[in-house]
C-alpha cells in the first residue's frame, strides 16, 4: 500500500483538562504519515502552551494561534492550511483509537471511496459506552455504498469519526458554518450524498467524550436556547439542500424519522426545564414541520 498523508485538524478551546490525552492519540497511531494540525481558537486557560508543547516535540505537529471565532471558523481555518491527500478532524477533548487511521486510509485506498466513516464508543470518568447515534449508522463494514441505497447513513452526523479524500473536499469546497453549533449536520449530509460511494468501518475508531456532571459540553447544555435555536438552523440547512437536490422522497422520509425520533425528541425531552422563550421556539417549529 502507498502511504499517502492524513491531514487532522484539531480545533482547540479551553481544553487543558483533557488535551493532552487527546493529542497523544494521534501522535501515537500505528500510520506513519500523518501531519497534525492544532488550532487554538483563543484559549485562556492552559490549552496554547500545551499546544506548542506538542508542536516542539514533534516534528509533524504544528500549531496555529487565532482569535477567537468557534469550531465551524477553526476547522476551516485548519483546513486551509492541510496538505494531506486525505482530511481528518478530532475535537479536543476526544481521542482517536491507535490503528484509527490504518483502517480507514487501507480501506479508502482498496476502494477508492470518497469517505470511511469509522465506529465510535462514547467514555467518561467512569465507564465507556456504545454511542446510540452511530449504532443506528453502522450496522456493519460495508464498501462503496451510498446513502441513497444504505439510507441509515442519514445518522451518520458527526465529523470526526471519518476520513475523507482532500481532492473531493476541495472539489465541493466543502466548509463548516461558522457562527453555530452543530455545524458538523449541514455538513457530513451533502459529503454522502455528493460522494461517489462511502465505506463503513464496524471497529471502533474514535472515543467521544461524555463530560461529566457539572463540567458539560455545547451539546450537552440542551436547555439554552441558543442551543435549540442553532439545532433547528441546521435542521434547516439540511432541509434546504434536500429542496436544492430534489432529492428522493423515500430519503426524504428517511430523514423525517430521524429528526422527528431523535432532534426533535431530544428537546421536547428538556422542555420541562425549559423557560417559556425555550417553550415558544420549540412548539412553534414542531408545530410548522409537522
């Protein structure tokens, strides 16, 4: 097999708790051409001297300081700057299994996909777990498949349990919007549909963190409402590339059950300590889709 290189962009913001865990599951994998790219967005704890720590100690790290501007802006600034023939993201507080990039680089170069998309296992201080979303994604490895005839794939949101080929990212100019939370959604849809096939890995091959009581993260503060006003803006964003693309009804309905069994309930499960702008947002959306 050749070797090609595996950009992977890390975005970093006030993580000195759980950053250097996370960096050394990537300085660590069993694939030898790999550049890291570190990106802190601002930090004010900790989290920069760590990242030039790492970036002197390894030859292939290297780190980037920028003003703050949230994950969608970092990713996409660490992006612009990746030289690799395939792209990779991991979330700083998250680490990535040691042959991760192994797998999934053999198989993208036996099949010629344009993205592998591995499993993941959620952790905390305590145990590690299956993650719900991505055992509803991933029933099983599967080569050069598509989301249009393995439509379970519609669960398959996040960004960082993947890698995708550069060529493909640069020719769709794929970027995360800036400015929101959950920017991985409007994003990983339009990647599968527009890619040529997609390859599924059932071994595990990234941890995702589940903060714990009292030290939560964006995605586990459901209660803001910010937080359902940008689930709903996204929810949106996909809506609209399904509008664009006409695409297929029975994907179309694919994606109402996801929303509709799991988006939506996640909030109407938080309703009750909800205050009444939270309320209003959330029954007058739900009200309209449905």
């Amino acid at each position: 097999m050749n070797h090609p290189k595996i950009s992977v962009i890390v975005p970093i913001y006030n993580v000195e708790k759980y950053l250097k865990a996370c960096l050394d599951s990537i300085a660590h994998q069993t694939y030898d051409n790999i550049e890291v790219i570190m990106v802190n967005d601002g930090s004010t704890d900790q989290s920069g001297n760590i990242m030039h720590h790492y970036a002197d100690l390894y030859s292939n790290f290297h780190g980037y300081d920028k003003p703050n501007g949230g994950l969608g802006q970092a990713r996409n600034f660490g992006a612009s700057h990746a030289a690799g023939e395939y792209l990779a993201f991991v979330d700083s507080d998250d680490r990535v299994t040691a042959d991760a990039y192994l797998h999934m680089v053999t198989m993208a170069e036996q099949t010629g996909s344009d993205i592998v998309v591995g499993n993941v296992l959620r952790f905390n201080a305590y145990k590690t777990f299956p993650s719900g979303i991505h055992r509803q994604a991933i029933v099983r490895t599967k080569r050069r498949i598509h989301i249009t005839t393995d439509p379970e794939l519609i669960y398959d949101t996040t960004a960082w349990n993947k890698l995708y080929r550069t060529s493909f990212w640069n020719k769709h100019q794929f970027a995360f919007p800036e400015g929101m939370l959950y920017e991985d959604i409007p994003l990983t849809f339009p990647a599968h549909y527009l890619a040529r096939s997609v390859d599924v890995l059932d071994e595990t091959v990234y941890f995702w963190r589940f903060r714990n009581f009292g030290d939560h993260s964006i995605t586990q503060s459901r209660t803001a409402v910010n937080n359902l006003r940008d689930r709903l803006k996204a929810v949106e964003m996909v809506n609209r590339f399904f509008e664009a693309y006409l695409i297929d009804p029975e994907l179309c309905e694919a994606k109402d059950v996801k929303l509709l069994s799991l988006d939506f309930m996640m909030y109407l499960n938080k309703l009750p300590n909800a205050d009444q702008p939270y309320f209003d947002l959330f029954q007058d959306y739900v009200t309209r889709y449905l």
